[in-house]
C-alpha cells in the first residue's frame, strides 16, 4: 500500500462526507477550493492549484489531520472523493 492509499483510508474514515458529497462527487468529480481550519477559528480559502503548490509533507499532514473542507463550486464534496478524481 502507497503512502498516497493510506492517506486516502486515513481521510476517507476520519472525515464525515457532507450530506451532498455523492452527488456533487457523481456530477462534477474533484474539488476547486479547499478550505483549511486556523488556530483561531476563521478558515484560510486555498484555490485548487495554491493547495497542490503547498509542499507535499505539508499537505499530506493537513490531510491526515482531516479537518479540510473540499468544495466543487458552493458544495463540500467529501475528502477521498475530491482527491480521488484529482490524483
């Protein structure tokens, strides 16, 4: 098992899918923004290309945290859907 399938299991068991995330998955797979918790609360907006451009350590480490939110337009699309049709 690669590194990339067990963040992949990591993300998909520790992060609930939104009530819509099959159907925007199924319609429009992947993600255009992530959203990614701050310390205090507020959330830091990142376009899909910003996200990929972060280092891959840093990425790998805010997946495995599972608190990003993936959205395709306006709808959360659940975490292992959003990376699964990106990589």
């Amino acid at each position: 098992m690669s590194l990339l399938d067990r963040v992949r299991t990591a993300v998909g068991t520790t992060a609930p899918p939104a009530p819509a995330a099959s159907v925007a998955a199924a319609d429009d797979p992947g993600f255009d923004h992530v959203e990614i918790p701050k310390g205090d609360g507020s959330m830091r907006r990142l376009e899909r290309r910003e996200f990929e451009a972060l280092p891959l350590q840093e990425r790998v480490g805010l997946l495995v945290q599972g608190t990003l939110r993936f959205y395709r337009g306006q709808r959360q699309v659940a975490a292992s859907d959003a990376l699964r049709s990106a990589y």
